[in-house]
C-alpha cells in the first residue's frame, strides 16, 4: 500500500471524500488530478452500468471557460468542426488539433450563451493553449478555468434516477444538450452526455463546497435503482468502440486515424488550427486507421503497459492501443492502430509481454 503526498500541484475533486466513503480501490490520473477508476470489483461495476445505474466522480473533465465577444470566434479557431449552428444549450463533440493536424484534446464544447464557452477537456492542458491563442490573435476574450466539477450518471435507470431529482424536463433533452439547473440550492449543468453507450447525464457541479452533499443527493435518489459508485468502464468503452484521446492516441495521432473524421469539417474559417494539415491528409488518405482486433486466446490476457507492438507476417504493422477481456463476447478485444493496408478479417500477432497473441481485425464498434 502507498500514499499521495498532498500539494497544490494535485488538485482535489469535490466528489474526493464521497469517493472515499464509497469505497474507492483505485485512480488514475487526469488532468493533475486523481479520477476514481475501481470500486472493489470490475464485474460487478459493469453489470451494474448495463443494467441499472453507476455514479462517477469525473470531476477531472475540467473545463475551459472561454467568455468575451470573441468567445465563439475563438471555439472556432480551435476546433476543426463547423460550430456555426451551435446553440445555446447545446454541446458538440469537437477534435482539436495543433497545426500539424495532429490531435491534442477532444473535448465537448458547450455553449452557454453567444459570450460564453465551455470545453469540457480530456487529459491535456488547453488553458494554456487556449489562452495564448487568444492572445496572439488578439481576441477580446477571457480564458479561465471555473469552479465546475462533473458528475455522471450512467445506464438504462440513470434517466429516471436524474428525473426524480431535477424533475421529467431531463427526459427531453437532446444528446449533448443541457441546461442550467438548481438542486436544493446547489447551482449546476445538466447535460445528456457521458462517456459511455449506456446513455445518462452528466451534473456539472458549480460549486466545489457541495460535492458531497451533491453526491449524496444522487446517491439516496438512486437507492431505488440499486445505483452504485463507478468510473469510466474500460470494458465497456473498447466493446462501444469509444476512443481514448491520450490512451488510443499518440503524438502523431490525427482525427482521421481514430475514427474521429466525421467531427471534422474541411470548409471551417482558413483561421482555424490544422485545418491546413488536415486538408491535406484528407485528400492523401491518412496513414494509419483503427479497427478492432479479436484474440484467439481463450482466458484474459494481461495487456500491461499497453501500445503493444502489432506483426503481420512478422513485419510491424502497429500497435495494439488497448485491450481487455469482454464480459459479453468472452473474448480478449481491443483497438488496433495499424497501417491502412491491414483490412478487417487480416490475421495479425501482439508481442504482450514475452509472448505473442494471435489476433483477427474486425469492424467496430463491437457491440
Ligand atoms: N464528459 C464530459 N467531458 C469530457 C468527456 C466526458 N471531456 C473529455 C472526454 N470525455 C471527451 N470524449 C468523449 C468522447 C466521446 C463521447 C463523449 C466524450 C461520446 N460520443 C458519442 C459516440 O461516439 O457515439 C457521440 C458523439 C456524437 O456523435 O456527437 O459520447 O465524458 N463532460
């Protein structure tokens, strides 16, 4: 058993002690902060996100406030993904890439009024990237990072669990779609979202004094539906074929090569980042592309450190970016990032560890 060694440089989740008092096991870490990851037993939290309902503590999603008149030129900018239409009210999935086209966050955009954005961030520091851009092209825009905190609620009951507190106007949202809210007093977002295929909602807390009252609101309203603490399910991302930005995804990476083309739109302003790049390799075809990838191997395989190099016919072709044992197909899965001439149904091998697992290339998602 090891500690944390407290510092301002580790930030704390308002969820932390509710976390704790649930029962947490592990973490991982996100954004220089820790994010639950395990509550004792994996299966266990699968099942229950499939068929009921699981909380998260995903408070390390920060987000990016972007607030001024040129807070939407700005989003812009950033993002490769024609944010014309957007609403207030409405999120969108946007890749944002640097300028050689190469992927560095891909946050949800939120849109809370024409002067006010908020990127609900992955792993990877876009204050600073946002900041600077704004100054250099001198917008009149202010870019922060707020007191907001993410919450999600996943699963087939996590919508009655949600409406019970915030009342039947959360069944009609749209996915990606929120509102502002307040629960006994406690100032929040809710948004159909979260990343998981087993639909939900996420609550933006906005004010980190009230993360386990919050919590606990949930927790006592989900009682009925036999709700419980979870995290991002790694089973159940790879089996909906749900990317990882930073886990499926390298230094070189572009949207293209993880299934993320369709959030690129190529007639964006000349103005945005890497839409240069990514004209371009649009019109070559990208290098690389990600599949699934099935092994033969009957029991789980422990992938380890993950990226593990992909063979076919002895020649490296890739990288196995993840892989773990699904509790559905009783098979070993995961994304395969390899060169564009492997096809589905190509016979490849994975060096894990010190042996090699042979492995067949299929469409995804999976399920
Ligand atoms: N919640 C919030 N912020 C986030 C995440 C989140 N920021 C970082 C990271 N997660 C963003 N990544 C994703 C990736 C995919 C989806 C959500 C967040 C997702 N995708 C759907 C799909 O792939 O089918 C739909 C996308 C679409 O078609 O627009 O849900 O989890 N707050």
């Amino acid at each position: 058993m090891f500690g944390i060694t407290p510092s301002a440089r580790l930030r704390p989740s308002p969820f932390f002690e509710a976390t704790l008092a649930e029962g947490v096991t592990a973490f991982t870490t996100y954004n220089h902060m820790l994010m639950p990851t395990a509550f004792g037993d994996p299966e266990t939290e699968y099942w229950r996100l499939l068929k009921g309902v699981s909380q998260w503590d995903v408070a390390v999603e920060r987000q990016v406030q972007l607030k001024g008149p040129d807070a939407g030129r700005l989003a812009q900018i950033l993002a490769p993904r024609d944010l014309s239409g957007q609403q207030v009210g409405q999120g969108k999935y946007v890749p944002l890439c640097n300028h050689e086209g190469v992927l560095i966050n891909d946050p949800i955009c939120l849109k809370l009024a024409d002067d006010l954005y908020w990127l609900s961030i992955a792993d990877s520091n876009i204050w600073f990237w946002a900041g600077s851009i704004a100054a250099e092209r001198k917008l009149r825009v202010e870019v922060s990072e707020p007191d907001v905190s993410p919450m999600a609620l996943q699963g087939p009951k996590a919508e009655d669990v949600v409406a019970n507190v915030c009342g039947d106007w959360v069944r009609s949202l749209k996915y990606f779609w929120f509102r502002e809210a307040s629960i006994e007093g406690i100032p929040v977002v809710v948004q159909r979202s979260g990343w998981s295929k087993q639909g939900g909602f996420e609550i933006y807390l906005r004010d980190g004094t009230q993360g386990t009252r919050l919590w606990t609101i949930f927790k006592e309203a989900g009682r009925a539906y036999d709700i419980g603490p979870g995290g991002p399910n790694w089973c159940e991302r790879v089996e909906s074929g749900l990317v990882s930005y930073g886990g499926d995804t390298d230094t070189t990476t572009n949207p293209f090569e993880v299934r993320m083309g369709k959030y690129v739109n190529l007639d964006v302003p000349d103005d945005t980042i890497g839409i240069a790049a990514l004209r371009r390799i649009a019109a070559e075809g990208p290098r690389r592309h990600t599949l699934g990838i099935v092994l033969d191997a009957g029991g789980p395989v422990r992938p380890g450190f993950l990226w593990n190099p992909l063979y076919r016919d002895g020649r490296k072709v890739g990288d196995l970016t993840n892989c773990i044992f699904s509790y559905r197909l009783h098979k070993n899965i995961g994304f395969a990032l390899v060169s564009r001439e492997c096809k589905v149904g190509d016979r490849l091998e994975a060096r894990i560890g010190g042996s090699m697992q042979a492995g067949t290339l299929t469409e995804l998602p999976f399920i």
